[in-house]
C-alpha cells in the first residue's frame, strides 16, 4: 500500500492529468496544438512517466511506515533508504511544477 503523502501525489497527478486534458478540450485546443501548451503537457507526460516509475518504491515505503508502531519513534534504515531513493524523483516532479506554472503564466509563443 502506498503511504498517505504518495497517494495524494498519485491522485493529484492523475487528477491534474485529467483536468487539464478536459480544460484544453473546452478550449478547442489539443495537444501540442499551441507552443506553451505543447510544453505543460510534455511536464505533465513526464510526470506521469516518473510517478509510474516511482510507483513501486513508494508502495514499499508505505509498506515499511505502516509496520511502525503508533507514535513518535526512529526510522528504521529501510525507511531511510527507500526516502533517500523517491526524494530525487520528487525533488525534480517539484521542479516540473514550477516550469509548468511559469510557462502557464508567461505562455511563449
């Protein structure tokens, strides 16, 4: 099972993905139509890509927190390991936010 923060972020992209697809649609636009628009969706196709690929390591990390025990306590050095391999691939999923939301806002071309 995917621990509660990375499911946010599955349903959340997923979400995102879906409500953009439908707002370009209204719009008359599709995709790549339009050089700002081009550029959100390929963040948005490489998202995806990067939440599929970090689908299975979430999983176990939530796995690993959910056989904690209630309440504060250490980390066992599987938790870390498993952290320390999605904070890269998070880290760079924020990154694709940010240019998305720049270009979104700027719109070249």
């Amino acid at each position: 099972m995917a621990h509660g923060a990375d499911l946010v972020v599955i349903v959340a992209t997923v979400l995102a993905f879906a409500a953009g697809i439908a707002l370009a649609a209204y719009e008359g636009y599709w995709f790549f139509t339009v050089l700002w628009l081009g550029i959100k969706q390929a963040i948005m196709f490489a998202v995806i890509g990067i939440v599929a690929i970090i689908i299975p390591t979430a999983m176990k990390l939530g796995a690993a927190v959910g056989k904690l025990p209630p309440g504060p306590g250490p980390a066992t050095e599987e938790i870390r390991a498993l952290y320390r391999r999605l904070e890269p691939w998070y880290w760079l999923m924020r990154i694709l936010a940010v240019v998305a939301l720049l270009v979104a806002v700027w719109r070249p071309g």
